[in-house]
C-alpha cells in the first residue's frame, strides 16, 4: 500500500443532514412535564386536562419525532431518552384516558404506582449517562428522578402530600430541561457557546 494511500482517519466525519433535534424534545418534555406538575402541585387546581392535550400532541407525538431524528444523527442517548418519553406521554395519555376508567378504585392506586415505577428505574439507570454529557442534563435527571420516585411511592400509599411534593420537584424538572433547550437552541443559532450547560469530559 502506497504512503500517500487516503485512511479511515483521513475521511472528514459526515455532516449531520438533520439539524439537531435536542432543544425540540427538550422543549416538548419540559412543557408537557410543567402542565402534569402544575396539577400534581395543586398550584392551580386540576389541570390534567392540559397535560393530556399536550401529552398526545408535543410531549408525546414530537417528541418521539425527536428521537427518531437524533437516531439519524447515531446519538444514542438522545435517541433512547426522547423516544421513551416521548412513549411515556403517549401511554399517559392512554392510561388516563381508556384504562384507568375501567379500574377498580380498590386498584387504582397500584395501577399508577406500577406505572410509575417502571419508568422511576428507566430514569434512574438514564441519569447515570447524564455524568459524561453535561451538568445542565445531570441536574435534570436528577430532579426527574426524584419526581418519579415521590410520585411513585405517593400513588402507592395514596399520599396526596407526597403526591404534590413530587409535583413541586416536577416544575423544578421542566425548568431544567427548558433551560437546557433554551442554551441548545441559543448556542446553535448565535454558533457559540452564549448559555453554559457544562459539558463534561467523554
């Protein structure tokens, strides 16, 4: 083989044919994430009737969009975390909607709880992930976490307090992840790094 023979290391990366997805399944979360909160919180009164809308429509539908696009893009992570919520939102919307009126109320609290806690693991072992990303993604899933786990553990024991505790940490999630859209879609579109999300070491 000639020395002036071209490598693999010679070969530029492939320009990305998608423009980068992550600030719209941010934005789809966080907003979806908010309206589910505001209700859980009792800040409001109930606004269920909110989050459904948007869980079918941005939460759910785009979001799933979004993880289909950074697929195209080989990120791994955000392929799998926008796709799963995205499912999430849409599941909600079917659990609320179809399953949970023919439950029995002696079984509606372990129906949500079980729910619930299927995705408090998928968040879990995500947030590990998040340490080689950046810190604005790492204080996300941190309060994710914590939502999932009050909520979980609040449906199980039919605890209103606990309930409404995970709601709070909820609104504190979605202005996270907004603020993690907000720097993504600022950052690309000034072409520097004008918002800090503190990327860490890969």
């Amino acid at each position: 083989m000639s020395n002036d023979s071209p490598s693999v290391h010679d070969t530029p990366p492939p320009a990305h044919r998608v423009a980068d997805p992550g600030p719209l399944g941010l934005a789809a979360f966080a907003m979806t994430t908010f309206a589910l909160s505001v209700s859980n919180a009792d800040i409001w009164g109930p606004a269920v009737s909110t989050a459904l809308a948007l869980a079918l429509v941005y939460g759910g539908v785009v979001q799933i969009f979004a993880g289909m696009w950074e697929f195209a893009r080989r990120n791994t992570f955000g392929a799998l975390a926008f796709t799963s919520y995205g499912a999430f939102w849409v599941s909600f919307y079917v659990l609320i909607k179809f399953i949970m009126p023919g439950v029995a109320k002696a079984d509606a609290a372990t129906v949500v709880g079980v729910f619930l806690l299927g995705w408090t693991i998928f968040t879990a072992y995500m947030l590990i992930s998040t340490f080689r990303l950046s810190v604005v993604l790492v204080v996300t899933f941190v309060l994710l976490t914590v939502t999932f786990v009050l909520l979980t553990i609040g449906n199980f024991q039919s605890s209103v307090g606990l309930v409404k505790t995970g709601g709070w940490f909820g609104v504190a999630t979605a202005a996270a992840a907004w603020y993690a859209s907000f720097a993504g879609v600022t950052n690309e579109t000034f072409g520097k790094a004008v918002l800090p999300t503190g990327p860490l070491g890969r």
